[in-house]
C-alpha cells in the first residue's frame, strides 16, 4: 500500500467507510464475529438437556457441563474481542503519529494467535465430548446445536489464522518515512542556501576594517643606501 504506516493509509487521513469495509482484514474480522455467535449462541438455547434420571439438564456434550461453559466463554470472548478490534481499527486510522502508531501493531499479532490456539483446543475438546456422547432422546434433540457449535469452532481456527498472518503483514511493513517528512523536504527543496543572519557573530567582507595604523612603511628610509657587492 502506497504511503502506508503499519498497514493503515495516510496518518490522519479521514476514513473512507466503504474502502473499510471491503478489506480483507474487516471482512475477516466480521466472519469472526459471526462464527462466534453460532458457537455460544446453539448452546446457550439447545445446549442443556434433559438427563435420563431426572429433570435436571445436563451439558448436551457428554453430559460434561465444563465443555459447555468453556465453548460458551470462548465465545462470548471471541465476540467481544472481534468488537473490539475493529474499533482499533477505525482508531487506527486516526492516529496521526508513528510512535503512537506502533504499540497498536506490536500488540496485534500476539492476541489473534492467541485465539487460533483456543479455538484449535475447543475445536478438540468439543469434538471429542461429542464422540463420547451416548445416544439419546435429548442427544438427538440437541444434535444439531452440538454439531453446530463444533463445526463453527473450525471455521472460526481458519480466521483467527488468517487474522494472524494479516496482522503480521502489517506489521512488517512498517511505517514510510515520507508520510512526515516529505512536506519538510519538498519545502527547501527548490530555495537556496540561506546566508549568515545579520547579528549571528559571522561578519561578512564589507564590514572588514583597516588596521589602525595607516601610516605607509618605507621599505627603504631615506640616509640609507644599500651598498653594492
């Protein structure tokens, strides 16, 4: 990208909505937000079910309630941190300065590999609760909530990779110095050399004075003969 500063357009270019929302990363960042709401959300509605010996419900994943309220936490959290990163994003854009540019990306890459590595493991934990599930009338009701959540944990591993590497892309390329210094050098480009100002302790040759003493020195005084040899 032509005049980019860690991945981001001009420093405090206004932010084009429409350009925004086509970017790879946006779009990446709202399928994440999405596949996280299909996860925590079949759950949280058909996620407990009715246990065989009792009205009590019972986690739909091998009657495990922690696999329940760990998918269901991982994706709460994954939500908000989608939220969250795109309002960096849309702030990102507004941050005129390089310095305060660069804490932003040297935090970014950590965090969306931090959330493929979860969702690598809820993918694991939930598929092999699911496969250690009895059949039953409240397994096949609830079937199609487990499965649900299990699939969409996949999905949601290939965006947060794919948020990873995008991030460190970013990162990489850094920030082009001609973003804040071209206007300096483009303004003396064209000016000559300023000269000395008057009073800053150079004297220029029209203000040399003659010595004080402006008798002229005979170089051969009258009495005086230079004897021939």
């Amino acid at each position: 990208m032509e005049g980019a500063s860690f991945g981001a357009g001009r420093a405090g270019a206004a932010l084009d909505p429409v350009s925004f929302a086509r970017r790879p990363q946006t779009l990446l960042r709202v399928a994440s937000w999405v596949f996280s709401i299909a996860v925590f959300g079949p759950i949280i509605n058909e996620g407990y079910v009715n246990a065989d010996s009792g009205p009590e419900l019972r986690c739909v994943f091998n009657g495990n309630a922690g696999a329940c309220r760990f998918a269901v936490a991982l994706g709460l959290g994954a939500f908000l941190a989608c939220a969250a990163f795109l309002l960096l994003d849309v702030r990102f854009q507004q941050i005129s300065s390089v310095r305060d540019r660069r804490p932003p990306s040297d935090l970014r890459p950590p965090p969306p590999g931090l959330w493929s590595f979860l969702w690598f493991v809820g993918f694991c934990f939930l598929a092999n609760q699911w496969q250690r599930t009895a059949p039953g009338p409240g397994t096949a009701q609830a079937g199609d909530a487990a499965r649900a959540a299990i699939a969409f944990s996949f999905f949601s591993i290939l965006s947060w990779v794919a948020l990873t590497v995008k991030a460190l892309q970013r990162f990489r390329l850094g920030t082009d110095m001609s973003l804040f210094a071209t206007e300096q050098l483009s303004a003396g480009a064209g000016q000559a050399y300023p000269g000395y100002p008057v009073g800053s302790g150079v004297e220029g040759t029209e203000t040399y004075q003659s010595p004080p003493f402006t008798e002229t020195l005979d170089t051969s005084p009258k009495g005086y003969q230079v004897p021939a040899y």
